[in-house]
C-alpha cells in the first residue's frame, strides 16, 4: 500500500472540552456535542484530523494525542465508579490533557493547506481572539466555528448576566475571524443572522447547518444506577440543567394542577445539575416536600446511567423556553421514547412530526399533555405510533457535515488575516464595550461615554473600531483588553496591520501607560522598514511617537509593524510578578496613522495632547 498522501489538515480546538472535564465529571450540553462529533469524525485519504488545546501555562496551543482523547471520552460515559481511564484534572484545569499530565510538544499545522475548527464554548478562555489571531497568522490557516445558541444576546434575562456580557464580545470577535461558521440548526442562524444585521458585523461568509444527533452511550453490561429508582414506566423525565430557561418550574406547576384536579400525578424525575435562576422551582419542591415525593432531582448522571433512565421512563418532558437545538428532545426519540416539548426557537426542528407539542409557557397546556399522555392509553399510543416513524441525525453525519464545510475553505484566501485600518483614524486596544445592562441615568450616560471617548484625537469609537483595533495585535505577551486598553507582559507584543490607499511610510503615535509600580521600565520599539525607538525613564501616562514606519512586503501580503519589547531590573519584575502574576509592564490605549507630510493632521494631534493634557 502507498503512503497517505494528505492534502489538508483540520486541526479541532478542544479547550473548552480540555477545561470542562477538569472541573466536572459528566459531559452535558455543548460537551457532549463536542465528544460525539469527534468520536464520529470520518476518515479521509486526504484530510488529516488533529486535536490541539489552550495551555494556560506554556501561553500557546499544545497537542492532544486523538486516542487518548477517545479513551477520556468514552470513559466518561460511564458511572464513575466503574472508570478505569485517569487523568490528571488540574492539568485539565489549565488546557492539558496528556496521560502523565505533562505539556505536550506544541501543535505545529502544515503551511496553507490547514482550517481550525473551534466545536466548542471559546467565550470562557479569556483573550481568546488574541489567541486564535496568532495562530492563524503563523500558520496562515483558516477558522471555521459551530455556533450552538445566541441565547445569551436575544434571551438575556435568561441567563447569567456575566455569561451575557462576556459572550456578546465573544461573538463580535468571532465574525471577524471565521472564515465559515456552522450552526446547529436553522432557528440558530436565523439568530446568527439577525445579530448580523443589527450588529453591522461585514461577515458575509458561508454558514452551514450541521444539525445534532440524538443517540447517546448505550449502558454497559450490569450497570446501576447509583439510587434506586422506579423502572416500571410509571415515572417521566426531563433531563436538563435545572434553571430558569429550562422551565423547571413550569413543569412544577403543570404536575401541581394534575394532583390538584386527579389527586395524583406521574412522578417526575429531573436529571442535570443546578444552574441559574433556578430558585422558583426549589423553593416550591422544598415548600410542597417535592410535591408530596412527587419529584426527585438526580444531579451527575453518567451517560450510562442515564440511557437506562430515558430506556425505563414513561415518556420525557422539555418545556424549555429558548434553545439552540435541544438535545433531550433528539435523545428521547431516538430511544423510541415520547416526548412533550415547548414548540420555541429550534425545538421543532429537532423534533418534526414525532414530538408532542404544548404551548411555550402555558401550564394548561403543558398540564393537559401530560396528564393525556400518562393516564389515556389511547393518546398515549398515537404519541407512540408517531414516534416510530421519527427519522434521527446521526453523530456520523454531523461529523461528516462539519468536515465537509471545513475542506470547503481550505483553497480560500484567509479571511482577515491582516485588518485594514484607515490612515488617520485612531483605535483603542480597549475591550469591546458592552455596557451593563443595569445601569441608568447619569451613570448609563457617563458609562457610554468613558468606552468610547478617544485619547488621542476628537470624538468617540464607532463600535467596529474596537474590533479592528483588537484585532492587529500579535504575540502571547498580550494580556486580556481591559476598558481602557491591553497591558503588554515581560514578553512584548506586536502591531500587525495593512492601511488603506497607496501609502509606503507612516508616523505612528500611540498612547501609553507604564503599569504604576514599575519605576526604571525600558521599552524598546522596533518598526517594519528598520527604525528603533529605545526609551527609558517614561512618565506614567504619555504619548509615543515613532516616525519611519514603513511597509514590508510579506509571503501573506505587505503590511506595516511594530514590534514592542519591554525589559526592567530583576527587582522591579519581582515587584510586578508579586502584584499580577500577568506580568503587565506597558499599557496600551491606541494608536493612530498619520502620512509624514500631513502637517494639519500631525497638528491637530499635538493641539489635541496640549488641550487634554495627553
């Protein structure tokens, strides 16, 4: 047989997987969609599929070993007495997942023929463009990303205020970047789509509907669960994380008016750990003594355990309010199992014709499905005749959907390898601001204003400044952008960009901060086309200026650079490393391009630092 002769390269970015299963025990939601899509990734004569992960430690991508990866996974679908495959969870904790819990050599991808696929949750990894931009700048290689909900932009008071703060961001930074995106189903890209429109983002990529499966691991020879349970199909479930999305309290109230109108009503077994929002629905199972024994609430049940739950319940429940698919729903059906779900956002497409639909948010009809379905053999057995015509995705064609859309971009140019930034005009280094959602009055206002004022010239940051401006950025010595910049580390840091028009030689000025307990900071400042700036000594606060910046051209493309090292004495470092184990040493606020000859620009900005004291 001849050698494998590998055109192109997938490399999957696990991290959120890495440091979830550092923390937890039990794969649920978008881990679980992770897990399935890779045990079921296709083989291929000419892609090559390899896994990599955030180590928080060594600053860069690490690998990780496929088949034992496969072996975690797998292992996780069992009880946890009964795993055999350890690992070392605070390697985990910190994105490494190796057999001795030891940093593996560095992912190194093949030049030009090579995508990133992020399957996973990346708005938890701080800074994670940053990362993603080195990344593919090094490797010249393309981005494709799974979008599984924006519930945390179009239900927000659904969800953990913070997560939604954080995840706006998240997704404002990921359109720059991708190259392709996928989404779980065709109810999330409308969303995706309507954020798009509202947002001004300029993605105008491809975006493909991979869909979710619905089989989970089946129950190992012997299995038990650890608490003793009915198993005789008197019970229903509903298996989600308990908050208030989820409608867990909903489902209280629909079994309350069935014991109230019956004098009994099915026992309810609630399967997920507690999560937000969640306090309606435990203080009315603590008041009631859990509707009298009614209700049980089973928290890290493995994937075995819980097949033989969905293989021994009457039928499941999914009143949830707002999903991005809904995977119970999938789960239940493909068991050959009823299920009732609210009729919102993707749950239809999950469940088509075989589901039993109730009315999103009416304990009536959610009550009256139930209580038909449980207690009327006849409705009970047209549910069931419904179900055995349900036609499910399998994990194998999600995978297969997912590989498909990566090689398709694979012979594209790199979207955004390079942002193109306007002659002139400045931009912050500064977070992309979302203002919380709390506020009002004088401090609303004084909120908008402080994110958006300018340092360097006149006015306030349109919001596709942020981006652009976070986005030249390179190198791991970035820390995270804060409200009024991004702190560069004992490591340096790099500006990377391309200008518009015909130009060859700008001055570039940039606002600065020396980190406050850093006296003696020595900064070294080395622009494309060979000038130096060697600075000691600096005020706190100031502006740089640094002339002779010029383009270069590049195997990707020309652009112009700056290439940012910072040193201090022995002492100093101490200092910083005992304050901020991040290191931070100069601050960055912006920055703006000027032409050599503009004298009215270059005038303003000096009237401009004399009137703001800059």
């Amino acid at each position: 047989m001849g050698e494998r002769m590998v055109a192109s390269y997938i490399f999957f970015d696990v991290s959120d997987f890495v440091y979830f299963i550092g923390h937890h025990d039990n794969l649920t939601g978008i881990q679980r969609v992770q897990a399935e899509i890779i045990k079921n990734l296709p083989y291929s004569d000419t892609i090559e599929c390899h896994f990599m992960s955030f180590s928080h430690k060594a600053r860069t991508f690490v690998g990780v070993d496929y088949g034992y990866l496969i072996e975690v996974i797998e292992d996780l679908a069992r009880p946890v007495q009964s795993r055999t495959v350890n690992y070392d969870r605070e390697a985990a904790r910190g994105g490494v997942l190796s057999r001795d819990g030891a940093i593996p050599p560095a992912t190194v991808p093949k030049y030009n023929k090579s995508v990133i696929c992020l399957l996973g949750a990346a708005w938890v990894q701080e800074n994670y463009a940053l990362h993603m931009h080195n990344f593919r700048r090094q490797y010249n290689a393309r981005f494709v990303g799974l979008i599984h909900d924006l519930i945390p932009i179009f239900a927000k008071e659904t969800c953990d205020q913070g997560t939604a703060l954080v995840f706006e961001r998240f997704i404002s930074e990921f359109l720059n970047y991708s190259d392709a995106v996928l989404t779980v189903s065709q109810s999330t890209k409308n969303d995706l789509l309507r954020y798009i429109a509202q947002s001004g983002s300029d993605y105008t990529g491809s975006i493909t509907v991979t869909r979710n499966g619905g089989g989970i691991c089946r129950p190992a020879e012997g299995t038990v669960l650890k608490q003793a349970l009915a198993t005789s199909g008197d019970f229903i479930l509903f298996v989600s994380t308990i908050e208030g999305r989820k409608n867990h309290h909903l489902a209280f109230k629909a079994l309350a008016q069935i014991l109230a109108r019956r004098g009994d009503c099915p026992k309810l077994i609630c399967v997920g750990r507690v999560g937000w929002r969640a306090e309606d629905f435990l203080n009315s199972c603590y008041e009631t003594d859990f509707l009298n024994g009614r209700i049980q609430i089973l928290q890290d049940i493995s994937d075995s355990e819980l097949s033989t739950l969905y293989e021994t319940c009457k039928f499941s429940i999914y009143p949830s309010m707002y999903e991005g698919w809904g995977l119970p729903v999938g789960e239940s059906l493909e068991r050959g199992k009823v299920v009732i779900a609210s009729d919102s956002s993707s749950i239809p497409e999950v469940g088509g014709p075989a589901a039993v639909y109730f009315e999103s948010g009416s304990v009536d009809s959610l009550a009256k499905a139930i209580e038909a379905n449980f207690y009327d053999d006849s409705v009970y057995e047209k549910s069931c005749a419904a179900v055995l015509d349900y036609i499910p995705t399998t994990w194998p064609e999600v995978a297969e959907r997912v590989v498909a859309a990566c090689a398709q971009v694979i012979n594209e140019p790199t979207r955004n390898l390079y942002r193109t930034l306007e002659i002139g005009k400045e931009y912050p280094f500064r977070k992309v601001p979302v203002i919380d959602h709390n506020l009002n009055g004088d401090a609303l206002s004084d909120a908008v204003m402080a994110a958006r004022a300018k340092v360097l010239t006149n006015g306030a940051f349109r919001s596709a400044d942020y981006n652009l401006g976070l986005d030249v950025r390179l190198g791991s010595g970035w820390c995270a952008p804060e409200h009024w910049g991004s702190w560069i580390s004992a490591k340096g840091g790099d500006l990377i960009y391309q200008l518009d028009g015909d130009v060859d030689e700008v001055i570039v000025q940039l606002a600065y901060q020396i980190v406050g307990f850093a006296p003696n900071v020595h900064v070294k400042i080395r622009a494309s086309g060979g000038g130096t700036l060697n600075l000691s000594n600096l005020p706190q606060n100031g502006v740089l200026v640094i002339p002779n910046v010029k383009r270069i051209d590049g195997m990707d493309g020309s652009y112009f650079s700056l290439a940012i090292s910072v040193s201090a004495s022995p002492d100093t470092l101490a200092a910083i490393s005992q304050a901020d184990s991040r290191l931070p040493i100069i601050g960055l606020k912006s920055f703006v391009n000027i032409k050599p000859n503009d004298f009215e620009a270059r005038l303003a900005l000096l009237e401009h630092a004399l009137m703001s004291g800059a």
